[in-house]
C-alpha cells in the first residue's frame, strides 16, 4: 500500500497493479485512489471495468494496446476475473505488447504465487 501511496503522490504509475486479499474495504479504497489519480478529470472516457469470470482476455489486450484519448493513460480494472491468479501464456505475451500509457489493475480475493501470471507482474508492476 506504501508503494501505491507513493505512486500517486509522485505521479508516475507501473503498468501493473495487482491487490488481492480478504479486505474488500482495502482493495476498494486503493481501487478508488488509483483510479481518482490516473483519471484526474473525471472522465470515463479511457476507463474500463471488468468483473467476473466471463471476460474475454483478447478484449482486454486490445484495449489496453490503444493509447487514451485526451489524457496520459488508460486506466483498466479487472475486479475477480481470475486472470490475476491463473492466465495462459497468450494473454501474459499480450500484457508484454500493450500501450506505456495503459495502466492495468488486479483485484483478486486470493493469488497464487507460483504462477507465471503472479511472477510477471509482481516483476513489471
């Protein structure tokens, strides 16, 4: 959380985040912070929001490789779709390809950490 504290106060965002746990209150808090910061004007106009299993990965990919529109980055947020904890290699080689500007936020209950998906972005993010 320090780490996300800081990056907010300084202005300058990995591409990856990833939060997981059981503080749902926590994980909202530091959602609704990130998002304030990347997305200063308000607008949704660059923010995405995916939640549940039933999200498609290539979506995701595609969107993050486009470069926001009338701000410095995209922010997208996927809330308990599972890709956090367990992605195939495609959608970990797409992560590698998207746009500087695109930020990338996790939101998992738990996470596995001998995952490749864990790994790359505990290393990117």
């Amino acid at each position: 959380m320090k780490v996300i504290k800081e990056h907010i106060k300084t202005r300058s965002f990995k591409q990856f985040y990833l939060l997981y746990g059981s503080e749902d209150y926590l994980k909202k808090l530091y959602r609704d912070k990130l998002k304030s910061a990347i997305l200063e004007d308000g607008s949704d106009m660059n923010y995405s929001y995916f939640e549940g299993k039933k999200v498609d990965p290539t979506e995701i990919i595609e969107l993050a490789k486009t470069v926001p529109f009338f701000n410095d980055h995209r922010f997208i947020i996927l809330d308990g779709t599972g890709l956090g904890k367990k992605s195939d290699d495609s959608f970990i080689k797409g992560l590698k390809e998207i746009s500087d500007t695109s930020v990338l936020l996790f939101i998992e209950d738990t996470i596995e950490k001998r995952k490749k998906i864990y790994k790359f972005l505990s290393k990117q993010g």
